[in-house]
C-alpha cells in the first residue's frame, strides 16, 4: 500500500523528452495564474467558444468538437457508450489499442480483436476482410492512431476509407499522442470520433480532452436508449449550441493556457507542425539507424513518439537514471514487461525541435559510450 512521500519544493526542473506530458511554454503556464471567475460568466462564454472554434479552425474540420476536462481517456469510454449496442471490432498491435479492447468489454460489449504482432500496423485490406466476411455487424471500429508503446502510426486515413463503405459503422480514432503533432483530414476519411489529451502534441499541461464528433455520430447517440453522461456528445454539444460552454465545472486555468497554446498552433498551421514533427522523427530514425534499430515495422513509424530497438543491449534504466540525474533530461524505457529494456522511448513532441531533440540523442551516446 502507498504510504505518504511529502511533496517538497526542491525538485530539479527536467526536460521532458517522454510520449507526454511533454514540454509546455514559460507564457501558456503563466495564462493558468489569471485571477479565478465562475464558469457560467460571459467570460467562461467568450473563453470556451475561443477555444472551439480555434480547435475547428486549427484542425481544418467542419465537424463538431468537444473539449472537456479530463484525458483522452474518457473517449474511450464515451464513444463506446455513444455509438455501441452490441460489437466492436478493435484491431490492436500495442498496449493502448489492447486497452481501448479492454475498455468496451469492461462496458459490456462484444469486442472482436484483430490482432497484430507489438511492432507491426493495422492494415486496412485486413479491416475490409473482416467487415466483409464476419457475420456479425459491427457498430463500431476503433483504432488508434499513434500506438505509443510500440511507436506505430497506423493509416487511419486508409483504414476510414473502407470503414466510410459500410455508413452504419461508425469509425472511432483514439488520436491521443499524436493529434495536433501529426496531420491528419478528419472530414476527408469519414472519422467519426477522434479524440486526444493536450498533454502531449498540443503541449500542454494534462488536464483536457478534445474530441471531434461528425453529425452521424450525434445523430447516431441520438437513436440510442443510453450513451454516455459526462462525455455524452448530445449532452456536450446541445449546451454548447445553447450557452456556448461546458454541461459541468470545467478546469479553467487550463482552458486558459489552451487559449494561448491555441493561438501559437493556429500561427504555424496544422500542416506546418506536421512537418516539423516529421523532420524530428526522421532525425530520430536515422539516429537509431545508426546506433540501434527502429522497433515499429517500417514505413509505419510514429511522427511524435519513436520507439527504439536496444540492439546494443544496453542498460536502458541505468541510462535512464543516469541522463535524468547528469543532464536533466527524462526519455521512457520500453512500455511493459514486454518491451521494457527490449526497447527505448523517446517523445519528440509539441514544441521540441530537431536541434532540442538533438541535445537528448548526444547524451545518450554520451552516457552509453556509443
């Protein structure tokens, strides 16, 4: 049982190169010190619908978004409540896919997996075939996007292709560590729900959940006996209709710091992150190239979170460890006990570019003499 490890005051700042949260600038922390007001005020009105319509803007999307405190997580729950009666199909190559599967059997579903081998990306012929050949219907099939335990980055645009043939499935995208970092069409591919937390490519404290509805998801929430209460996309987007802020409390400080993150990202463009977030994660690839290997099959690789192959045989939590306390930078270990020292984790996410990555890349090589 956890017992009580006082917090102090005395901790080294780090730089955070993990796959969230993830390094947020000096002036967004600072917009979270604003004096406090009521969450039913005009101001909440001006601030809330600032931030939906910059979100809409910035994503190039006609379709509905919803921006809740929470993480990303409750999406998981929510779009399966909202859109599923009966059967999901997940396909999952990761730890978090095999989570969303996890999810919607806790909720009472019928999940049918389409596995992959950890390292390897959902291929749409192989959606197709089991849309086409199951006897089953399904209400749904989620993907995620950005598998981070395994650095992959699935075609979901290809994948919603195929899904939008089959109009009384709706096509779920878990977007959490990638959104805002990598590009993305959401109205081109038929996504009906995607969703993401700001810790990470948004850059920005943890604290907030974004998602994005098409009209046939409301519609289709509509249509059922039960859905979901906090993340209910009626409940959430009725009252934005009527009021222009959120059903309950919202963390507003955060929404604030959103507000001000919001206007940077809308400066440099959808597009124009996506590129610099690729020019990172070549770096990247071509970096453990040299020294190691890439763990994700190729061609698949993630543009915000590269997972790397420990062919060296290091000591990845004795490098961990040590770069933490001699240079002040955090990177991950391999997610679970399957990847664990197998491979490493390095988020190259949100504000950080080529040569701040770079920094990182040098003191690994330092520490494990490569």
């Amino acid at each position: 049982m956890s017992k009580k490890q006082e917090y102090t005051d005395d901790y080294r700042d780090k730089t955070l190169y993990i796959p969230g949260p993830t390094e947020v600038r000096e002036d967004v922390i600072e917009e979270m010190a604003q004096p406090m007001f009521g969450h039913r005020m005009d101001r909440m009105t001006d601030l809330y619908t600032t931030i939906v319509e910059d979100t809409k803007e910035f994503l190039g999307t006609e379709n509905n978004v919803i921006i809740l405190t929470g993480s990303g997580t409750e999406f998981w729950e929510a779009s399966t409540l909202n859109l599923v009666d009966e059967n999901i199909l997940v396909p999952t190559c990761g730890s978090f896919s095999e989570r969303h599967a996890n999810v919607a059997e806790r909720l009472g579903k019928n999940v049918d997996r389409l596995e992959y081998e950890w390292g390897e990306a959902v291929k749409p012929e192989d959606i197709r075939e089991e849309l086409e050949t199951s006897d089953k219907h399904y209400d749904v099939v989620a993907c995620v996007m950005n598998e981070s335990s395994t650095g992959i980055r699935n075609p979901v645009e290809e994948i919603g292709d195929v899904v939008d043939e089959y109009p009384d499935t709706y096509f779920v995208v878990d977007a959490v560590s990638c959104l805002g970092g990598d590009y993305v069409d959401i109205d081109e591919h038929g996504i009906d729900v995607i969703f993401a937390s700001t810790q990470k490519a948004f850059a920005m404290p943890p604290g907030l959940a974004v998602c994005v509805v098409s009209d046939e998801a409301y519609e289709r929430e509509l249509a059922k006996d039960e859905a979901s209460w906090y993340g209910g996309f009626q409940r959430c987007l009725d009252y934005y209709d009527r009021k222009g802020q959120t059903h309950s409390t919202p963390a507003i400080p955060i929404m604030l710091a959103y507000r001000k993150q919001m206007k940077y990202m809308l400066d440099e463009t959808h597009e124009g992150r996506a590129e610099r977030h690729t020019e990172m994660a070549e770096y990247v690839q071509d970096w453990a190239d040299e020294h190691f290997a890439m763990f994700p099959e190729e061609g698949y690789e993630s543009k915000t979170v590269a997972c790397i192959e420990n062919t060296q045989g290091i000591d990845v939590a004795e490098t961990i460890e040590t770069i933490n306390e001699e240079y002040d930078m955090a990177f991950s270990n391999g997610y679970g006990s399957q990847l664990g020292e197998k491979t490493f984790r390095i988020g190259h996410m949100g504000e950080h570019d080529v040569e701040s990555i770079k920094e990182l890349t040098d003191a690994i090589e330092d520490v494990a003499d490569l």
